[in-house]
C-alpha cells in the first residue's frame, strides 16, 4: 500500500472528507468516527462516496486529489503529492462550499480533470444555480469558464468560495422577525374551582344588604364546565323577614381543539358580530375560530421589508427608534416582517452589517390597524340557540322560536379584509357585508351595508369610517345611518334600532404644551329623541408631579346644558396621590378633594378618602381600605351624604380542589397551577422569577394568574432544601388551559449519601482524579476531589469501595447510618 495522504472523518453535521497535511501518515488508513447530528444526510453523502468510489480508492491505496490548481486560483500552493491523478484523469472531489458567504451544509462534489475543477449538474442546482443560467452550459465546462462566476479553491482544506451574482442564482427569500410559529401545546389535570364575590352594608336607617357572586368550575384535559349565579339578600330597618333572590347567570360547557384553533361552546353565550352589527345572548350551541388557542402567531398584518444582503450578515429591525429585532441573514434576498408595538403610522429603520463590518440602513414608514387580518387568515363563528331574555334578574327566561347567526372575516391582503354577518330568527332576517382597507401610511378607510326584512318590511343601513393615528396625532370619523324599517334579532327583545349615529375625534399631543383633543357625537334611536353633544379638553404633566385637565361639553340641542372640569392631580412618593376638582354643570357647581394611595407590595394597604359640596347636593365624604392578602382579596369603606350613612365590606378569591388537596386563593381568572415538591414542605416557589409562596405541609402550593396556552415559568428554591435532597429540575415551562389547573410536580428524592475522606496506606490523600467504584459495580460512582474527597450516593449500610488510578488501585469497607437533612462525612478511611 502507497503513502496514504488522507483522512475521512464523520464530524457532527455530515460525513466529511478531508485532506490536509496534518493526517500524512505511513500507516495503514485508520477512520475515526463520531456520531452524526444529521444521519440520514450522512448516510446520503457516505452512498454518495461509495458510488464514485472515493472510499473503495482509499482502501486500495488510490489516490483521492490532485495536488495542481486552475491558474486563476488565488489560494496558496500547496506542494506536490505523491499521490495524484494521472493526466485526463477523472478525480471526484467532495468539497466544503460557500456561494456569496452561504456555506452549504453538505460536502459538495467537484470532478476535478487537467487541473481544472468541474461541476455536475445535480451540484450545480444544489448550489441554487438557476435553470436558466445552466442551460447554457454543458457539464463538460468547467467552473473557470463559467460566466460571471469566480471561485477561490483552498486545496489544503479541502475547500471552495464561489462568488456569483444574485440574477444567476435562484435563492429563495429568507423570512425572519415576526412571532414564531411554534406552538405551546396546553394541558389541564382534572379538579374543581369555586369563585366567589361576597359584600356586606349597612345602613344608618339599620338597612342590611347580603349579596354574592359564585362561578363553580369542573375542568380537565377535555375542556371544562362553568356555572355562575347572583345571590341577594335585604331587609329593612323596620321589616323582619329577609327578602331573598337566587339567579342563574351562565351555565356552559367550553371544549376547544387547539391545532385547529377551534372552540364549541353549549349553553349561555353571546354571539359574535362586527362593528356595525349587536351581539345577542342565546342559550344554545356556538362553534368559533379562536386565535388564542395560539397566542405567539399574529393575526394582524405584520409591517415587512424585502431587501437583499450580499453577504451573510446581522439585521436589526428599530421602530420609532426603539429596537424590536436583532438576527442573522445569509446572502441574498430576505423579508424582515416588524411585530410593531404601535397602531397607527410609525417610521422603521432597517440596518444590515454584513461580514465585512460595513453597515447600511433603509427607512420605511407603516402603518398598522389590528381590525386588519393577515393575507389568507380566516376569522368566523356561528351560533344558533334561544334569545336570553332579562338576564340577571331572570334563570331560564329563554325565547321561543330558535335564533342562528353567522359571522365571517377574511384577510384577501394585508391591505384588504372583508367580512360579512347574518342572523335570523322568525320573522327577522338581516344580513351585510363590509370591509377595512389600509391607505397606506395615511389610515384605515371601513365601510359596511346591511339590509333586512321583518314582517315583510325591508330595512337597510350603511356605516363609513375612517381612522388615522400617526404619532401624536389621532384622527378618525365614523357614519352610520339606517332606516326606521331596519331590525336584527336584538331589536325584538329590547334593543331599539338606530337610525343615525357619527362620531369623531381629533388629537394631538404638542409635548410641552400639553395634549388637546376635541370630539363630536350624534346619537338618535328610532321613536327616540336625538343627542348630539361637542366636547373639547387639555392636559399637561408640569414637574413635581403635577397634572392639570381641563374639559368642557356641550349639549348642541340645548344650550344650557354645560359642563366644564376642572381636576387638579399631585402625585407624591411611596404612591400616594391627592386631587382637587371643581365642575360646573346645568348652573349648578360641585367641589372635590381626596387623596389615595396605591400599594406598592402586596403586604401594603391601598387606601383613598374623598369630601363632596355641591349646590345641588347634601355634602358627603367617603373612605375606603383594601388589601391583597395571599388567599383573599378584602375591602372595605364608609359613606355620607347629608343625614344618611353606610358602611360596607367585600371580599373575593377562590376554592380549588385538585390534587388531593384543598386551596384558597385570590380570584382565579384565567389559568392556575398545582404545584408539588414531593411532599416536602416549606419550599419557595416562583412565578416567572416572582416569588409566590412556600408549599404548605403537604409539598403543595396554588399558583394563580398564569397566562393561559402561554409559555409560564415556574421554579422552586433549591438551596431551602436539606442537603441529602437530589432535585431533577428547577424550573419547569407549565402551559395551562383557560380557565383551567394543571399539575406541576418536582420530582426530589432523599438520598443516601455521604462525603467520604480517602488516605493511601503511607497517610496521603488518595490523587484527585482517582475512579471510585461502590459495591462491586462497573460504573463509575464518582471521582476523588480535593484532599482525598469524593461524594457518594445510593449508599447500603455496609459498602465495599474500589479506587482505580494511574498509580493506585485499592478498595475500603466502611458502614453507613443515614442522618435526616444532613450530608454525613466518613473518614478519614485508609485505602489498602
């Protein structure tokens, strides 16, 4: 066998072939190999080796590369070889490759011939060289010839930079910004919820008043069932009975499909609607498209630059000057989607460092509306059941004749959404459609039309709006008009139609001279006198924590309706505040003053008081007091006015029983977590790096207020736990469902462990670094530290310990006796 000049060597991305100096050797070829990140790529290149016999020429003694280079090559020569091809020659060569920067993640192969380097059509395209350019070409051109293209060949490391304009090449773009389109998958363990709101008054006239607001929940990984009801009680000074009423306010079962982004609700609901339509309660069946199964994706349009990088390098993405982006491009065209913080116009900046360290920076105005979706997302729902009616004062006041609605949304751009919604119920059909559009940086422009036919009568109405907010300046108009025949479901159970409604507003904020806004409304309902009401106002922040307001509206029907404000606000330190007021109104003027404070930490009392005069009034002056407590939320207060007084109190929070175990804590509201310490008690537990509480006897602790099908981290506090503990994990990433408990355990073990002092037989200290094996095992269970130390676990009360090093090999019994919350140290024991 001939001088071997080469290594083959699998790295953790590919198999790669290389032949450098460093590997020439006169021995027989030796591999190494190492575990691959990427098999089935491996294996790809190591059939590709085998079929141009790369590996079986190894073997043999063949030879791999030719030692001569093209002429127009500017890497160093690299000295002759024995080992080269023989003139005309074929010789394929797997070469590391780069085109404009972008290194390819496989080993590319060359056949190189006569000293010049050719490319197969299959690598070709693998190198994004476009169709078009290549049909020009034949295979049989080598690559110092083709048109626009220059090469940089590094022989000794087997290696090639292709240089090569982006209209040959067809490279896709490269997307990056926007919200990752990886979803948390949501869990829920069964329990059961109560929420409660409960408040108490009395009265000097000796008035008693009971009321309360329950929610009962059941839920698991299936979805959940929740049922909420009103209870009063009263009685007067002079009566002797109490005065009680029950009612039921919603009772539904909730089930949702998180990859589809579907929710089905039965029971109490509102229906969905539009802008320009009225939402409906109905007892019956709903199915909706839900976003918030998937909160990272975005469903409106997302602001988006397209640019070309002709170098890998770093973007970063500023809007309004502050930075929203910072990542990585390869060379060639990307789109930098902004996840803006903004709605309205604002101004983004684009800054490309490239692998050189020159820096460029593009300026691109947007504008932003969340009523826009996203080009090619579908927003809809659909609903039939029975109109609610007297909600809150009746249980099961439902209608007769079943009612069904519709509702769709579609983003046909991210300039242009469309939407449209029926419903009907006997004797009422309506129906409209609409859409927004984006104008550009200059607003969002929305119109709607909508017809209806109700006991053969035929209605229609018509909404225009425009909307524009660019910095410190707002502006919008809204129009609705509608005929008196026009009626939808709600109009037969209460709500009367509207047949003109405008509004607008005007704002600007001038920074040092304060913010100034002025607006208009118009409402008239159909059998129903008109309002029509102007208003202008201004505020200004001074220093010291002063603010000033100032507002006045005006009744455009009657004059003498009036109102003008007058609110003057000191906000000190420690979050404390003070307000004086002055309004006048109808001729009549009322005086103000109060303070309050705003509880800083959770153990702190939030506190504000409050003193009236008015003309047309009795004095009056009021305090209240609240806390948040860890199971509780408390207030409560003191009125007067005049000769009558009260005083009351409130609380609120919540009863959860899940995990064998019975909790109390403050009013849960969306997602919530279990968590358990394997029954040790007394260990700190974080939510999102803010502390929470410890576990109480049983290892178990209620953490509320996660966010649900979110990312939420949850840790626990090591270092409060006794030494002989062994803890798999500290934080672990909890993603609840709504409204809904999962279970988070931390698995921690006690351990039979010890430290143990090792000496030699001359008396010193076993050499650091030394195996130690326990009990006959072939595994290792540690190694000598410092001072002949090592740390031991799993440990029977009598033990066999053998030493293994260099220099040393011996063995030492030693008894143990477990000790509770303590490491126990052994020795010294003389290792013989």
């Amino acid at each position: 066998m001939g001088w071997l000049a080469t290594c083959l060597q699998v790295n953790t991305a590919v198999f790669h072939l290389a032949c450098r100096p460093a590997c020439l050797q006169k021995a027989a070829f030796s591999p190494v190999l190492l575990m691959p990140s990427k098999p089935k790529r491996a294996l790809r290149q190591l059939s590709s080796l085998l079929s141009h016999g790369v590996i079986l020429g190894l073997l043999t003694g063949g030879t791999l590369m030719s030692s001569t280079q093209p002429a127009h090559s500017s890497s160093a020569d690299i000295g002759g070889s024995s080992a080269l091809p023989s003139e005309g020659s074929n010789a394929p060569v797997f070469l590391s490759t780069s085109v404009n920067g972008n290194v390819d993640e496989d080993l590319i192969l060359f056949v190189e011939r006569d000293g010049q380097l050719y490319l197969p059509r299959e690598s070709a395209l693998q190198l994004q060289f476009s169709r078009e350019y290549l049909q020009g070409l034949s295979e049989a051109t080598p690559l110092s010839d083709y048109p626009e293209v220059g090469y940089d060949y590094d022989r000794s490391l087997q290696r090639i930079s292709i240089s090569a304009p982006f209209s040959i090449l067809s490279l896709s773009t490269t997307a990056v910004g926007g919200r990752s389109s990886v979803r948390a998958v949501a869990s829920a363990s069964p329990g059961l919820l109560l929420n409660y709101d409960l408040y108490s008054s009395y009265t000097s006239q000796d008035d008693i008043g009971l009321s309360g607001f329950t929610e009962l929940r059941a839920f698991n990984n299936f979805g959940l069932v929740s049922s909420s009801h009103l209870f009063q009680g009263t009685r007067a000074g002079n009566a002797r009975r109490w005065e009680r009423t029950t009612v039921r306010m919603d009772t539904v079962l909730e089930h949702s499909l998180q990859d589809e982004q579907l929710t089905f609700r039965l029971g109490d609901t509102l229906t969905n609607g539009l802008p320009w339509s009225r939402r409906t309660r109905i007892g019956g069946f709903q199915v909706s498209r839900n976003f918030a199964l998937q909160p990272y994706q975005t469903t409106a349009p997302l602001p988006a630059y397209f640019g070309t990088a002709a170098l890998p390098s770093a973007v970063e993405l500023y809007i309004d000057g502050i930075q929203q982006y910072t990542g990585q491009v390869p060379a060639g065209p990307f789109q930098l989607s902004a996840l803006p913080t903004i709605n309205g116009a604002g101004q983004a900046q684009v800054v490309l460092t490239d692998a050189l360290g020159r820096r460029t920076s593009v300026d691109f105005p947007f504008y932003s509306s969340n009523r826009l979706l996203r080009e090619g997302l579908t927003d809809w729902s659909f609903e039939t059941g029975y109109v609610r009616a007297n909600y809150g004062y009746q249980s099961f006041d439902y209608s007769h004749d079943p009612m069904a609605s519709a509702t769709i949304r579609h983003g046909f751009s991210n300039y242009f959404t469309a939407e449209s919604h029926v419903e009907g119920i006997k004797g009422v059909v309506a129906g409209g459609v609409g859409a927004i559009f984006n104008i550009g940086t200059i607003g969002t422009v929305s119109g709607s039309w909508a017809q209806s036919l109700a006991q053969g009568q035929k209605g229609k109405q018509f909404t225009v709006g425009y909307e524009l907010q660019r910095g410190p300046f707002g502006l919008g108009a809204n129009v609705q008009r509608g005929s008196r025949q026009y009626r939808d479901v709600a109009s037969g159970y209460g709500g009367v139609p509207v047949v003109r409604s405008d509004s607008a507003y005007l704002g600007l904020d001038t920074g040092g001279f304060g913010s100034i806004s002025v607006n208009y409304a118009h409402l008239q309902q159909a059998d129903q006198p008109r309002y029509r009401f102007g208003g202008v106002s201004w505020s200004r922040s001074f220093d010291r924590g002063l603010t000033l307001n100032i507002s006045a509206n005006q009744n455009l029907d009657e004059r003498s309706d009036r109102s003008v404000y007058l609110n003057l606000v000191f906000n000190w330190d420690k979050g404390v505040s003070a307000y004086s007021s002055a309004v006048q109104s109808k001729g009549s003027r009322t005086y103000s003053a109060g303070a309050n404070r705003s509880a800083r930490n959770q153990d702190e009392w939030n506190w504000n008081v409050q003193a009236q005069s008015s003309e047309a009034q009795p004095a009056s002056a009021s305090g209240q007091a609240s806390r948040r407590f860890q199971y509780l939320d408390f207030n409560a207060g003191a009125n007067s006015a005049g000769t009558d007084q009260n005083v009351y109190a409130g609380a609120s929070g919540s009863i959860v029983a899940m995990d064998g175990g019975v909790f109390a804590s403050r009013k849960v509201y969306d997602g919530f977590a279990v968590v358990s310490t394997s029954g040790i008690p007394a260990v700190p537990v974080k939510s999102q790096n803010q502390l929470i509480g410890n576990t109480n006897s049983r290892g178990q602790l209620l953490v509320p207020s996660l966010q649900p099908y979110q990312h939420n981290k949850i840790s626990i506090d090591p270092t409060s736990l006794p030494v002989d503990m062994r803890i798999k994990a500290v934080n672990l990433d909890v993603v609840p469902r709504n409204a809904s408990g999962v279970s988070v355990k931390f698995a921690i073990d006690r351990v039979r462990a010890a430290s143990l002092i090792l000496r030699t037989s001359d008396d010193q200290a076993v050499p650091m670094g030394a195996q130690v094996y326990l009990n006959d095992s072939t595994e290792p269970a540690g190694w000598v530290g410092y001072d002949g130390r090592v740390y031991l676990e799993d440990l029977d009360i009598e033990n066999r310990l053998a030493v293994h090093d260099a220099d040393t090999k011996c063995t030492v019994q030693f008894s143990y006796r477990a000790e509770l919350d303590t490491l126990p140290e052994i020795g010294p024991l003389v290792c013989v």
